[in-house]
C-alpha cells in the first residue's frame, strides 16, 4: 500500500526544505503525489540498483534473492538490473544466473542492452565540447585528476595517463593490463560515461565541486565508488527506464525500483513505488516509498516476497 497523500507531500516538502531533493528530482514530485493517491497498483517491472543494493558486501547474489526474481520472472514481470556499471561487469557480477542473459541498463541509465543477444536498445553519449570543459574546469582546482572514457555502449576503455595507477584490480571491471592514451585523445570522442579520479580527493567533494561549475551538458553522480560518474545532462537511471519502459509499454506506476546510493536518486524518485535499502543513503530514503532491510539482510527479497503474496501488486 502506497503512503497517504498528506504524509508523502509532508516527506517530499521536508526532504525538499532540508536541501536533500536535487533539482533534477523537481519533475518527480508532482508526478509522486498523484501516483500516491492511487492503490492496487500491478507491478510489471521491476528495477534494481547492483553493489549495495541487489548484491551482497562480498558481491554475490545470494540464493534467497535469486529465488525471488524468479518467481517475478516467472509470474511475468520484467526483472532488469540498473547500474553505474557496464553492461559487461554487470553480467560478470550475475555470472551464473538468468540475470546475467537478459535486458540491463548500464553506465547510469546511459545504456540499454540485451545480454542475451548484444543487442543495444539505446544509447546516449556525452558530447565533447561538454565532456572537455567540465575536466579542464575541475583540473585547474585537483591538478592530480585524471580521467577514463568509456565509449561503444561500454565496450571500450580509454585512461589517459595516471589513471590506470589509481585503480585497484578488477575496477571498472578491468581484469586485462590496460594501456593509456593522451588527453586529447580521451577527450575527443564522445563518452557513455566520463569517469573522474583523483588520489588526493574524495569523489563527494568533486562531485559537488562539479555540479557548482554548472557546465551544461552533463550528469555528475556518485555511486559509493572511489570515482566520480558524468553522464550527459538528463541521462540517469531514470531516463534510462523510461526508455526501456517505453519500448516494453510499460507504465510509470507498474515499476517497483530498489536503490541504495547518489546514482539511485532519479529511479527511485521516478518509479511507481520506490525501495531505499536499509543501508541507503539519508537523501535516498527521503524520497523513496519504503524503506527495506540492508543488501546483507535479503532487503531486495523481502519486498519482492511480499508483492508475490499480493498477486504482484501493491
């Protein structure tokens, strides 16, 4: 059952006063109002953030969870995982289950793929004017930055020199030794996603730093991971979904959306009935719908085995 109207509208506006709705949420909020009215909502998708949120501390899915989505699949629902990853790491993280063969969005909503057949549903990239000015701005202030291009639909990888050093192993889902390029050529094609990484700085304050600049044509989040994410501007998890909700004829109101993180905000805002995990940040759960146990705590299942009980809806 959806929040009461008056106490939706209370949350929203406090979340709001308080400084924890990012303008990119503004759309959102009317549109959460009106669905909160409304009750016995059938659930045909389901949407779900990966680190922290689908996947255990130790990255795994555990079975519990597994067994759950299937039941969704099976009882007809869409199941699509949605992550800062590429659609390759997202199948690595899956390895082993169903999950790993069908639709994903990846690189923040940038991307749209088919596992099970490479198709590219969409794509939206970050055009170079854009890209370049936002690296050089923020350079001039971390001279220690440095900057990876992820480009074909999150095929390919382009480091410019310094960043490779920063990296652990296995980030970004890189196992191979990787190779740097000059600036110049990382910068001058467009990305699906720019990512910023600096060894004497966190990535919450370059991202607030960035979004200060206000450079138009891009999205800056973060993910809780050791980077910072650009996207172009109105590309997030949000944009992404419409697009696949779109292509499926699927409404808003009939998907269920879990998060955990920054880069959750938008899918959780925009989604029919928004999931914050227990371990989510405070901004996240100020504007989701329920709150759910932690990733460790079989949060994701909970929800879906109680949606099951309630003929799939809410």
């Amino acid at each position: 059952m959806r929040e009461t109207l008056p106490g939706l509208t209370d949350k929203i506006g406090k979340a709001a006063c308080e400084g924890n709705l990012p303008a990119s949420l503004t759309p959102f909020r009317c549109l959460r109002v009106w669905q909160a009215s409304r009750v016995d909502t059938v659930i045909r998708l389901i949407a779900t953030d990966l680190d922290g949120t689908l996947v255990n501390s130790a990255r795994l899915l555990d079975p519990r969870t597994l067994e759950a989505l299937t039941a969704a699949r099976d009882a007809g629902l869409a199941v699509v995982p949605a992550s800062g990853r590429q659609p390759f790491s997202i199948a690595e993280v899956l390895s082993g289950s169903w999950l790993a063969e069908g639709i994903v969005i990846g690189a923040n909503g940038a991307v749209g793929v088919d596992l099970a057949t490479d198709d590219v549903l969409f794509e939206t990239v970050i055009e170079v004017e854009a890209q370049t000015r936002l690296f050089h701005e923020l350079r001039q202030i971390y001279p220690k930055l440095a900057c990876v291009s992820i480009r074909d639909a999150g095929a390919t990888f382009w480091p410019e020199e310094g960043y490779v050093g920063m990296m652990d192993p296995g980030d970004h889902g890189r196992e191979e030794v990787l190779k740097h390029y000059p600036l110049e050529e990382v910068l001058g094609e467009p990305s699906v996603k720019l990512v910023l990484r600096g060894a004497d700085v966190a990535p919450e304050e370059v991202r607030a730093v960035a979004e200060g600049l206000g450079v138009p044509g891009v999205k800056v989040s973060t993910s809780g991971a050791p980077f910072v994410e650009v996207a172009a501007e109105g590309v997030n998890k949000a944009s992404g979904l419409q697009k696949l909700c779109a292509r499926l004829g699927i409404a808003q109101d009939e998907v269920l959306a879990f998060g955990d993180n920054n880069n959750d905000l938008e899918m959780i805002g925009w989604a029919g009935h928004g999931v914050a995990m227990g371990n989510a940040l405070p901004e996240l759960a100020a504007v989701a719908d329920e709150v759910t146990l932690t990733n460790n705590e079989f949060g994701v299942a909970v929800v879906v085995e109680r949606l099951a009980t309630n003929g799939w809806s809410l």
